[in-house]
C-alpha cells in the first residue's frame, strides 16, 4: 500500500490579528505551517499504513523553504518526502499546479493511493485534488469523512454531500480529498522529530519532470489575479447591553425589531 | 453558440435552489454579453413541467442530458458528458454552484477543456471590451477579495457560493425550449460505483443553502444546552452549527462545523450565542448578510462583525429571545 499525499505550506493563521482602525488582518511576521487540513491528509495516510503496511510518501510543490513542511511531516511518521521546487513553477494557479504535481507524482513511483486535503486555507479552492485525478484519469472521491474499508485493491468511503453521507466503493489506485472527520491528526514524536532533521528530502526541478514549459508556473496558469481588495470586515453594528432585568428586557426588544425591520421574522 | 451556461442541481426529483440562484447570476451575465443563457442539467427522470421553473426563472433555453446513469453524481461519467458537450458547443461561460458537487466537477472539466477556473465567486461581472468573466472571490480566510480572469482560454469557468444571489421572481410568462440530449456510451465510467446515502439527522441538511443558521460556541458550556438554540433556529425557520470547539467537545456533529476547517455559508442571517469569533470561524460566516451576536465579553472578535449585538448572558437572552419570538408569531396570527 504506497500512498501519496501532497501537502501545502500556507500562512498560519490562528495568530493573525484584525487591524481595528482598518478592519483588515495583520499579515506581518505570520510564520508558515502545513496547511492545516492536509494534516487529515497525513494522518488518514499514516493509520492505512499502519493497518495494510506500505510507505507514505508526502510530497510539496513550493519554494525550498517549504522542505519543513515536508520535514514536520517525516516527524508525524511519513517515511518518504519529495519536494518540487524550481522557480518556474512559481505563480501557479490551480491548473498548472494540478498539472505539475501530476507529472511530478507520476515520476516519484508507483501508489495505490493519493490523499489530499480538501482545500488549503490560504487559497480556499479545493481545487488541486479534483485536478490531479483528472490529469492521471484516477477514480476520486472528494470531501471524505470516512474510510470504510480496503480490500482486494478497492477502497470504501464516505464522502459528505448536501444531503448526507455518500459511500462510494473505488477500484485502486484513486484519489481522496478528505475533511476533517476523518482523523484526529498525531503530534510529532521525539523519535520523528529526529528523524527529520536528520532526513535528506529528495529535490525535483522542472528538467526532472515530464514537464512542457508553456504548462507550468504562471505562465502556464489560465487564470490570472487583477485585482486585490482588502475588504473591510468590521460591520459597525449595533450594540446593547442586556444588563439587570430592564435591560434584558429592553436588549431582546431591540434585536426583535431588529429582525423585524430586516424582514427576518 | 457562445451562451452562458449554468448548472443545475436536482435532488430527489426536485431542482435546488442553486440552479435558481445561479440563473439570476447568468442572466446579468448573457445580457452584457448579449447572448442566450442556457441552463444544463445531467440527470435523468425529470419532467418537463419541473424543467420549465428554470424558464420561468431566468434561462433562454433548457439542456437536459437525460440518462439514468447520471441520476447519482459519479464525477468521472459526469466529467466527461460535461466536457463532451464544451467542446461541441462552445459555451463561453459556465457557471456551476460551489457545493460537494460543483466543486468536484468543475475542477475536473476545466483540466479536460483547458480552462481557467475560479472557486466559491461572490461576485461576476463582464469586462468591456475583452467580453471576459470577472470573477471576485474571497481568500486567505475572507481577508482579501480577489479579482480573477482567464484572458486566453475557454469557456470561462467559475464556481459561485450558495446563497450569494437570490433567485429572479418566478415570470410564468417567459417561454424557452427544453431539449433532451441522450448521453453516449461511451461517457460512461463505471469505475466508482455510489453504494448509499446515509441521510443527516433532521434539520441539518444543506446548512450552506439554509436562510438562517443558529450557532453556538465553546460559551454554551454543554451540548444539553444546545436545545435552547435549536428553539430558535425552528422559530427563525433555521438550522443550527458550531464553532470548531463546539465540534471538537462533541456537542454537535462534524457536518455543523462553520469555519476554515468547516463549512463556509453565506446566509441571510447568522445568528450565535456563546462564540468568541476567531479568526477561522469568522473565515466561515463574513458574507453573511446580517450577523447577530450573544456574547458576554463585550470585546469579543464576534462583535466586530456583527450587524446587531447583545452582551449579556447568554443562557438569560436566548430563552428571552425565543419567548418573545413566541409570543410576536402569536399575535401576528
């Protein structure tokens, strides 16, 4: 059971904060971690290792920097860590990224399997994922809440849609994009943590992969940004203090008419 | 043809709402472009009577590939049906909703036909001149709005978010073509096989299509105590969702989440009691379009972005709040 799983380094964000006067966030000195919801990723992978044997290869497209997301991921207990970096990649939108990774997993083995998060937090697509399974003609399953079961070469899950939870059954090798149901993510270890710093992540560059020029990097991206807003958040609302029975009284009043003058009730 | 397109969603028969909402995107749309809109929809056993509300809300003309094997979304079959159609008829814009389906499958069509696409857009326009899609979404957690084009490619593909735009009054008077396309063999993958559905608890489903949502966070102390926000939500015609702490001390399941490693909704109104506001959550609810807050700490986040706010005690105001709403639909009668 080899599995693969493409992460993301994005701008951590519990610590960012709201600029009061301009209502927008505070980007300085943000600190990049992995993509929180690709740690379901991991962790999906890690316990299917730990139940069918294998290896968990993860891999990043990104600058050299983004070596310690891959290396916080050997800490969590991935055995194996690719990263594509080459400054042609760099401006990628989710097409020549989708492209890219496809090419670049293609060239770092065989797998039974592909595990991706949902989305990542910076860019919020949730692209990538559908893309790749489409770029290597994989069976997919997106939004996964659950894996059922593995055997004789397909794979059972549960996917979250509008109405409920819809099992799929898919022959391998196929593609996951899970939510965050579907595992309790692990900490690094002492011992992974060792591991990793003392691990040699293997380095693609574009002339490593079967890559076309003209498919890669923004040049390559159909999708170009014109336009950046910071958009301010702050509403300036109404507020009341529901202080003492009076006041109780008075606040539910308020929010009642409220309601009632933006036709809520 | 070079139309607009637009997806339609069905369920059980029945078209969603965001087949509505999107045609009232895409007639702006057609009308710059001064070109037809067309609504699509792979599926299969719905009449012509249940197709015309497309008609009457918004579409010139109506495509149905109609098929019992694209009655449940596999992406694969329905990829390829999709894209088939693209490169026969040469639509210049797609517009799907950002649900679980329109975000797998736009994705893998637009990888096919080798298009740009742009995810969850809460804002669409034509650029004069070049007759190209602005498409505005929000990223990095609602922070930013981005303004997205694909100068070089086509058709021109984005998802939109539930709840962004309201569908066109209901216009019996309109008149269109409904055509029936028959789906070809060779279209179909039948490779991933849908074994079920396992429905949602009552009063959960579609909480990214609902017009009110109640939340509750880590301030409602204990999942007994969500029964009071339960009150209200059925008072407001609603649902109810949490924040990640709600979630993760299993007071509500993981389908209620709202935030960044949860649901984004855009609702008429939101409405929480007992949550601060973090950054993540408030990722989940800033295009809400009114936003109303229970807080006991007057400088919680939450109330930097609330329309209307009450600091108090929440376990006194909610109850307030659902006997008043009470008595008010009483004497409304």
């Amino acid at each position: 059971m080899n599995i693969i799983i493409p992460i993301k380094q994005v701008p951590e964000t519990s610590d960012v904060k709201m600029d009061k006067e301009t209502g927008t966030m505070i980007r300085e000195g943000v600190v990049s971690i992995i993509n929180p919801l690709d740690l379901y990723a991991i962790e999906a992978g890690l316990l299917l290792k730990e139940q069918h044997g294998g290896s968990v290869t993860v891999c990043t497209m990104g600058p050299p920097a983004a070596a310690k997301a891959l290396k916080e991921a050997i800490a969590m207990g991935c055995d194996e860590a690719v990263l594509f970096t080459d400054k042609r990649f760099a401006g990628a939108d989710t097409w020549a990224t989708s492209y890219t990774l496809a090419a670049a997993i293609k060239q770092v083995g065989a797998f039974d399997l592909i595990i991706t998060g949902e989305r990542a937090t910076d860019g919020d697509t949730g692209q990538v994922g559908p893309g790749i399974a489409a770029w290597l003609n994989l069976p997919l399953a997106t939004y996964v809440s659950r894996i059922e079961s593995l055997n004789a070469g397909r794979i059972v899950v549960e996917r979250l849609v509008e109405e409920g939870y819809q099992a799929l059954d898919l022959p391998l090798p196929a593609l996951l994009t899970v939510v965050k149901a579907v595992s309790s993510p692990r900490l690094p270890t002492l011992r992974g943590k060792k591991k990793a710093r003392a691990y040699n992540l293997r380095t693609l560059a574009a002339v490593d992969l079967p890559v076309e020029d003209a498919k890669i990097g923004l040049k390559g991206s159909p999708t170009k940004v014109v336009k950046i807003d910071y958009p301010k958040v702050t509403r300036g609302g109404v507020m009341v203090k529901a202080v003492g029975e009076e006041g109780l009284n008075n606040a539910v009043d308020s929010l009642l008419d409220f309601l009632k003058d933006k036709k809520l009730v | 043809m070079s139309y607009v397109w637009t997806l339609a969603e069905q369920s059980h028969g029945r078209l969603r709402d965001v087949s509505f909402e999107l045609l009232s995107r895409g007639r702006i749309l057609a009308d710059k472009l001064d070109t037809k809109l067309c609504s699509l929809l792979l599926s299969s056993g719905l009449a012509d009577e249940t197709l015309r509300e497309l008609i009457h809300r918004g579409a010139d003309e109506v495509y149905m590939v109609d098929d019992p094997r694209l009655d449940k979304f596999v992406v694969e079959t329905h990829s390829n049906v999709l894209a088939d159609l693209v490169r026969r008829y040469k639509p210049h814009t797609i517009l799907a909703a950002a649900t679980s389906t329109g975000r797998t499958l736009m994705p893998h069509v637009a990888i096919k036909v080798t298009a740009g696409l742009t995810a969850d857009c809460t804002e669409l326009d034509i650029e004069e001149g070049t007759r190209l899609l602005l498409q505005t979404r929000p990223a990095i957690g609602g922070n930013i709005m981005a303004t997205i084009k694909s100068p070089h490619h086509w058709p021109q593909m984005a998802t939109v978010r539930p709840k962004s735009s309201r569908p066109l009054a209901l216009d019996t008077t309109r008149v269109g073509n409904i055509t029936r396309i028959a789906m070809q063999d060779v279209h179909h993958d039948a490779r991933v096989k849908v074994l079920g559905l396992r429905p949602y608890e009552e009063g959960l489903a579609g909480i990214e299509e609902a017009d009110v949502v109640v939340a509750g966070g880590k301030g409602m102390k204990k999942a007994d105590n969500f029964s009071m926000l339960r009150d209200l939500a059925k008072q407001l015609g609603g649902v109810i969702g949490g924040t990640r702490d709600a979630v993760d001390r299993g007071w509500l399941s993981y389908p209620h989440q709202i935030g960044l490693s949860g649901k984004t909704i855009s609702p008429k109104l939101y409405m929480c009691a007992g949550v601060s506001g973090s950054i993540q959550h408030l990722a989940g609810i800033k295009t809400s379009e009114y936003i109303v807050a229970i807080n006991q700490d007057p400088d919680a986040n939450i109330f930097q972005v609330a329309d209307f706010g009450i600091v108090g005690n929440l376990f006194e105001v909610v109850p307030l709040i659902n006997a008043k709403l009470e008595a008010y639909k009483k004497e409304d009668k």
